[in-house]
C-alpha cells in the first residue's frame, strides 16, 4: 500500500506567503490558496522545484580529491581534444556527491566527470620531496567530442 503524501506546515506556509517570480510556484501557491490542497503529482512538483541544488563538497568522499587541487591528467584519449601536449595539469573546481569538476589550469577548458569514473594516483618526486597527483579515467568512461567545454567568460 502507497502512502500518501502530504504538505508539511512550512510547504503550506511558504505557498500561502509566496511572493516570488517563479511562475510555476505562483500557481501552485493560488491553487493551494483556492483549494486549500494540491495533488499528490503537484506536491512532489513543487518538491522537486523548491529544493536546494546539489551540495557542494570541500573534498571527494570516492576519490580523496579536494577544491582547488592541482592535478596531472594522464587520460592520452581526451587530453588530445584540447591539447597537443600530452601533460594537461588541471584543477578541481567543483565537487559534488557524485561528481567532479575540473579545469584545465590556465587553460579555458572543464569537464564534469563522474568520481567512480576517476583514476587517482599519487608519486614523490625523490628529489624533491613534491608529492604530484594524477588523474586517469576507468577504461569504461567513454569519452566524446563533447567531453571538454569551453568557459564562458
């Protein structure tokens, strides 16, 4: 047996108070403010329109990745769509719970890429002491023409 779904009391209070531009929110609000309800299918319209965006994250729970990480990315196959050089250095600049954003360091490139998808790999330079983070993509991600986007500044 399904449940039926309700309005919680801050739904209810935020669609009779609603005063923003959202033209799908206005009329879900004057439905409810002339029925005193909605359906079950507006409730979970309403739901989906109303809740926050995916949350960002400080750092990968997949891959240990963080904001603002500097990277070497090893993937020959997608590198060559931008890049005659075959060292892409990039940078981590958006996490989210099931993906990640990088940017070409210094470049005007970015590509989302599922965390799974990822490859993380660390070395020391014995030299140096430098310790370098690369980033390679599983053998079933494919990658296409699209993979790469160019930033709009």
């Amino acid at each position: 047996m399904e449940e039926k779904i309700f309005l919680t009391v801050e739904e209810k209070e935020h669609l009779e108070d609603y005063k923003g531009e959202n033209p799908f929110l206005k009329s879900l609000s004057e439905k409810y403010c002339e029925y005193g309800d909605l359906t079950e299918r507006q409730i979970v319209a309403y739901r989906n329109t109303t809740k926050p965006k995916s949350e960002e994250l400080e750092k990968c729970l997949t891959t240990g990745l963080k904001i603002n990480q500097i990277c070497n990315f090893i993937h020959p196959a997608s590198v060559k769509l931008i890049s005659e050089d075959t060292d892409l250095n990039i940078v981590v600049s958006k996490i989210r719970p099931k993906a990640i954003c990088v940017n070409v360091f210094g470049g005007n490139h970015y590509a989302w890429i599922p965390s799974k998808a990822l490859i993380v790999s660390g070395s020391v330079d014995v030299n140096t002491d430098e310790e370098t983070t690369s980033i390679n993509l599983e053998n079933w991600f494919t990658v296409t023409d699209e993979f790469w986007k160019l930033i709009n500044k």
